[in-house]
C-alpha cells in the first residue's frame, strides 16, 4: 500500500474518514457537472453523480493510496451519501492490507 507515511518516512498510514473526504470532495469538485459545495450528507442522487464519476473516484484513491478497486464496487446507487463512500473507501484500505498478496 502507497500513499503518506507515518511522520518517520516508514509505514504507510492508513486513510481515515477525514483523508477519504478531502479525496472525494476534491475530486467532484472537478468534475464540470458537479456543484462545488459538498459534504458527508450529500447524496450522489442530488448531485447527480453516476458511475463514471465513481470510477473517477475509485482511480484516485487507488493512485493516492494503491488500493485496487473492482468493476462490482462501481455501483453508484449502494452508497446513501458521500459520508457512506467515504467510509466504504477507508474500510477498502484496511481490508487491502489485511489481503495476502
């Protein structure tokens, strides 16, 4: 797994809900279709997101954090809120480091 350090250069720190946030919102923001004003409570219905921006999303996190994600995990309609894809991506990267390689 890539992506910021613990403070001493060594071990890859794990996302928390905050860093998945930033990604997300930072990422919509973006995206031409997309309002600028977003939150944990904003639903992907109201804003419109589809599977294409997902993917977009899903891509930047695997680049910032080197979690791999899967073509099943694309479905925008599973997730309630931009909070709930949030945690779906943290729990992601706890689950990759766990995975045997």
């Amino acid at each position: 797994m890539t992506g910021p350090t613990d403070g001493n250069g060594a071990t890859p720190r794990l996302p928390d809900r905050e860093d998945a946030m930033r990604l997300v919102t930072t990422v919509l923001a973006e995206r031409p279709h997309l309002p600028d004003r977003l939150d944990e409570s904003t639903t992907l219905d109201e804003i419109g997101m589809d599977s294409l921006d997902l993917i977009v999303v899903f891509s930047r996190f695997e680049d910032a954090w080197g979690v791999p994600y899967s073509e099943e995990e694309t479905d925008w309609t599973v997730f309630d809120n931009l909070g709930h894809l949030a945690d779906t991506l943290v729990a992601r990267a706890r689950a990759a480091v766990r995975e045997p390689r």
